[in-house]
C-alpha cells in the first residue's frame, strides 16, 4: 500500500511557500486629528456654545466700538427689554424647528390673540383676567389647527403655517377694523393688560416684567425637553421620524402637542405685546415672524430638527439685540444694522451646515 502522506519529515508545498512572507502585525494608519476636527466635535456636542461665544464676542467688541454707554446697567438691561417679545415668539418657533418643522404664523398668532384680548377686555367689558384666558387657549387652537394640517393633511409645515399666516392677519384686520385700541382706554378699562410693560430697578439696571417672563418661559421649556419623556419624544421625531415611529412613539401625537403649545406661547406673548406697546394695534409686529427665525438659527437650533438647546434661541434673542443696540450707539444707519443682521443669520446656517457634516 502507497504512503499518502509522504514523508513525514518533509514539509508541504504551501508551507514552504509561507517561510518567506512578511510576518508583521496587521496596523492601522493613526490619524492626527486638526484644530478643527477636534472644535468641530466639540462644537457638534454643545450647539449652544457657538451663539454663546458669539454673544460674548459681540459684546466685547460692541463695548470697544460704541464705549461705555454700551456696557452701563440702564443700556443692558434696555435690550432684555426690546428683545423680549421676539425671545418668546423664538422659544415657540424652537419647538416647531426641532421637529424639523417651521412656523410662519408665530407673529400673526401673537397679535391675533393681542386684538381679542383688547376687544373683549376694553370693548366688551369682559373682565380682564377671563380675556386672557381666552387669549391663551384661542393661541393653543391656532397652533393645534396648524399641527392638524400637518399630521392629518399631510401638507408641509411651510405652506401650511405660510397660509395660516395670512388667515390669521386677515382675522386681525376684520375683529380690529384696523383701528388700534389706545393706552388710555386699556389703563381706564383693563389696566392688568398692561401687567408686562410695568418695569422695576435693580441698581442702575430698569426690568419689565415682561423680560423676567421670557426668562420663565425658557426655563419652562427647558425642564419640559430635557426632563420629561415628551422632550425625549421631540427631539427623536425631529431627528427622524421614521425611526422615531418604529420605536412606538406616535409622532403624530407629539406633533399636534408641540404646534399647540406653540400656539399657547403666542397667547401668552400676545398678554406681554400689549404691554411692551402700550396699546392694542393690528400693524404692531409685522417682522415677527422673520425675527424669531433668524433668533432661533443664530441660538444654533438646527433648521433640520433634533439638534440644538431650547437655551440657544434666547441667547440668538440677545445676540441680536446686542448687534441692534451696538451699531445704534456707535451711530449706525437702521439699514445697516438690518444688513448685519441679514449677514448674521447666514453665517449661522452655515456653521450649522458645517458641525452637521460630522454626524453624517
């Protein structure tokens, strides 16, 4: 009988092929990551750093540019004052854009609500209190009629709140018969509707209330999106709703709920417009809309949802009130001062483009 296997001594033919390989380790090519690969990680995990760093930025230099005047109590306290309506209308658009939405109609809602608070209160004789009242739960309707468009119509968020918008200026218009209601009339009528404009010192430093209730509303939303199982839910639809819906969230349900509260952040808005203004009037705040847009892209909220912090709207508020009341002391025309503006709500979309690449 033949020996298969040779002889024993030998060695095969494919070891002997092996007994001139390279026998080193398997290695990975380390790489050193760049200044900004490691700021745009960092940068990508704290949104809310970026408005913040521009924020102190702008006021360093605003304080060099336009002197001290800028940095006085009277001043810094005047731009919480003047940014504190578009702040809570931009803490109402926050909830919408983080489920990668938009509203169009946080403005028009806002005075909507202001004229059937007045009417009721100052026309009507309808106590004050109970008009309010009103004018927060017709906000929360406007808004639930918004997110009704949008989870049961199936229409996108931008022509639906785009169309609204112009349902509810018009509605302004018809209720007002576009005649504002006077200070005097409120103050003999319903003086409580005025509650927000009222204002207190705290050195040189002068408060409306309205600014602490914009302060109070951030932190609301704050402790509702990062400690409830509800924020939890907002930001998974913004992120992906899809996913989102798979893992048992009913999306449609958190949306209505989002545009909603939305729409009752108006109202309440509507209560502290009247007393910023002082008055009642169908044409007040016609750039709104735009304006808490532009305090939401620059607070780092990202334009296509489940990223950012309900905190950075505030700060894109402040921001923008810096850069207003800087280049106005420092002598510089409105029109500018808008084109800065312009200017620095792209640059903001921008960086958000940029941070977003190292997630996809």
């Amino acid at each position: 009988m033949s020996d298969l296997s040779g002889p024993s001594s030998g060695k095969h033919d494919f070891e002997s092929a092996l007994a001139d390989s390279d026998t080193s380790i398997a290695a990975f090519e380390s790489h050193q990551k760049s200044f900004f690969d490691r700021l745009q990680h960092f940068l990508h995990g704290n949104p809310t750093m970026v408005p913040v760093i521009v924020l102190a930025g702008s006021v360093i230099a605003f304080g060099f540019i336009a002197g001290e005047n800028f940095f006085s109590a009277f001043n810094l306290s005047l731009i919480m004052q003047q940014v504190s309506i578009i702040g809570i209308l931009a803490a109402a658009q926050s909830l919408v854009i983080l489920t990668a939405g938009i509203d169009l109609s946080v403005g028009a809602i806002m005075v909507l609500m202001s004229v059937v608070i007045g009417n009721l209160a100052v026309k009507l004789g309808v106590p004050a209190p109970f008009a309010i009242l009103v004018g927060f739960a017709g906000g929360a309707a406007a808004g639930y009629l918004n997110g009704t468009f949008v989870t049961r119509v199936r229409l996108p968020p931008f022509i639906v709140t785009l169309g609204t918008w112009n349902i509810f200026f018009a509605l302004t218009l018809w209720l007002s018969g576009a005649q504002s209601i006077r200070s005097q009339d409120i103050d003999a009528t319903a003086p409580l509707l005025k509650f927000f404009g009222d204002s207190f010192r705290v050195g040189g430093a002068q408060f409306t209330y309205g600014s602490i209730l914009m302060v109070v509303i951030f932190a609301v939303l704050w402790y509702l999106l990062n400690r409830t199982p509800w924020g939890r839910h907002v930001y998974a639809v913004g992120d992906d709703k899809e996913a989102a819906e798979l893992s048992g969230i009913r999306t449609d349900r958190v949306l209505l709920s989002v545009y909603a509260l939305a729409g009752l952040v108006c109202g309440i808005a509507a209560w502290a417009a009247i007393g910023r203004v002082g008055s009642v009037s169908p044409q007040s705040f016609q750039e709104a809309n735009l304006q808490s847009i532009t305090a939401v892209v620059i607070g780092g909220i990202s334009l296509f949802g489940g990223r950012g912090s309900i905190v950075g709207p505030l700060v894109g508020a402040l921001i923008v009130g810096v850069f207003n009341s800087g280049l106005r002391l420092a002598g510089v025309d409105v029109l500018w001062q808008v084109f800065a503006i312009g200017w620095l709500t792209i640059i903001a979309v921008a960086l958000d483009q940029w941070i977003r690449k190292l997630s996809s």
